[in-house]
C-alpha cells in the first residue's frame, strides 16, 4: 500500500484547461442530432439504395447459408459449430434427398448440428451449437 494522496492521480488546473482547449479544438464543426429529430433524407435515401435492401431471391454472392440446397454448387456441404468446435459434412444429394430442394442451408445444417448436440444444459437459451457455414 502506497502513503502518497489519490491527488496525485488528478491534473492541475492548468493541466486541465490545456485538455480543454485540445477537445474544443478537435470538436467537429457540424452539431450531432437530438434524440428527438428526425434522421435527414439522405440517411433513408442510402438505406434505400442499398443492394440489401431489396427483398428478392439472394444474389449468387450472397451468404451459403440463405440459399436453397438446389442453388448451391458445391458437392460437399459442411457446418461447423463455433461453440464446440465439432464439424458435419453432409453430401449435397443425400441433403437434397432428407430434406427437400427447397430446404435453405441454414435450416439443414442447424438441424444437422442439433441432432449431434453435446452440449445440453436444459436451458433454452444456452442449448445447442452455434452454426459456421464452411461453403
């Protein structure tokens, strides 16, 4: 244990206006938004541009795991569980063949992960794998 008073953790004064004097100066020019005003119409006109933003079929580059199993290219499907560490590899046939083509690869691979699941605590919200699509 040290004798020495917590003031010597605190800045002088003159210390202080110094600090003061650095923020204001790097203090941006243009005032943020209350919490009551509204966002300006360029916010909305980005979000509305945005190629995520439109509600159709997943492009080609989108995540696997948002595909259907017939759009996916790949012979070998695996999922890995971030959680446990575990991998399942499944064929693309004999997916397609369980559970449909119309079945979207996250549905199938967090299916696959949870029949196998080791780690069971009885709590809903701690159950189960956490799924890593592996293309």
């Amino acid at each position: 244990m040290s004798d020495r008073p917590a003031s010597w953790r605190m800045p002088t004064p003159k210390q202080m206006e110094k600090i003061a004097r650095e923020v204001s100066r790097k203090a941006p020019p243009v005032r943020g938004l209350a919490p009551d005003e509204d966002l300006p119409s360029e916010y909305w006109q980005s979000l509305l541009a945005d190629a995520g933003a439109t509600c159709g079929q997943p492009s080609p580059n989108a995540s696997g795991r948002l595909l259907r199993l017939s759009q996916i290219p790949q012979p070998l499907l695996r999922v890995g569980c971030r959680r446990c560490g575990r991998t399942v590899e499944i064929q693309k046939a004999d997916a397609v063949r369980l559970y449909g083509p119309d079945a979207t690869w996250r549905d199938v691979g967090q299916r696959l992960l949870n029949n196998t699941c080791s780690l069971r605590t009885g709590r809903h919200e701690e159950d189960g794998c956490w799924p890593a699509y592996n293309g």
